[in-house]
C-alpha cells in the first residue's frame, strides 16, 4: 500500500475486514476503500496548540490557537512551499471542520461509539464495568 495510514485507520479497517457497520464513524478511514484525496490530520481535542495534516505531498503543522500555519514543507525533499491561496484555503477547512467536530466530539462525551465497549473489553480481557479489575 502506498497510500497514507495511520494508526486511526486500524479500528474501521478491521471492523470493515469483519463486515461490521457502525453508525458513529471514526476519524480514520478503512484501508480497505481507495482514498480519492487521501490525507491524514491529526488533532488530540481542546486545547492542543497543534494540528498536523500530511497528503500524498505536504506536511503541515497547523497553530489551532491562532489560526495560522507553522510549516508547509514538501514531503518528498523537505524544503518548505508557499501555497497558492485556494491550496491554502482548501488545507485550512479541512483541519478546522475537524478540530470543530474533534472538540464537539470530546465536550459531548461523542468520542468513541459505546456499542464497541464490550467487543474491546473481551478483546483485551477486562472486566466489565463497576466489576475489579
């Protein structure tokens, strides 16, 4: 695979490998499904000053405190890039529609779908809860 994957993409990749649909999708997307703009951001919730995004050509940090970016470097040799304005524009929406729903997500208690609670409890042997573990 020469696409981009991260480790968000493990969970929808193995549950689309046993054919299990979920409502609540994830951040990352099934490595299974052809990427037609693939690109991976990654954003920890509020509070973080930090967003990182990287497609088939760029790496990007983004300041989610002020609303600027950082660094537009190319991948390939590692020299940094200006972006034309509608480049620019189009990374910027991208992380800000996710670090909206990333912070949406986290404030309402969104983030993880708790029909996957038990599969990930047998998975790793925990008790369920209230139970010692």
């Amino acid at each position: 695979m020469d696409e981009i994957a991260h480790q968000v993409d493990l969970p929808p990749t193995v549950l689309d490998l046993l054919g299990i649909e979920i409502a609540n999708h994830f951040v990352g997307q099934s490595l299974l499904k052809e990427r037609i703009d693939p690109y991976y951001l990654s954003y920890h919730g509020r509070g973080v000053p930090r967003a990182f995004y990287t497609d088939r050509s760029l790496l990007c940090t983004y300041l989610t405190d002020v609303g600027e970016f950082d660094l537009i470097m190319n991948r390939e040799n590692k020299l940094r890039v200006q972006l034309s304005p509608e480049e620019l524009e189009i990374i910027t929406s991208r992380i800000q529609t996710v670090t909206m729903l990333t912070d949406w997500a986290i404030l309402n208690d969104r983030v993880w779908d708790k029909r996957l609670t038990a599969f990930y409890k047998s998975l790793y042997g925990k008790k369920g809860e209230g139970e010692q573990h």
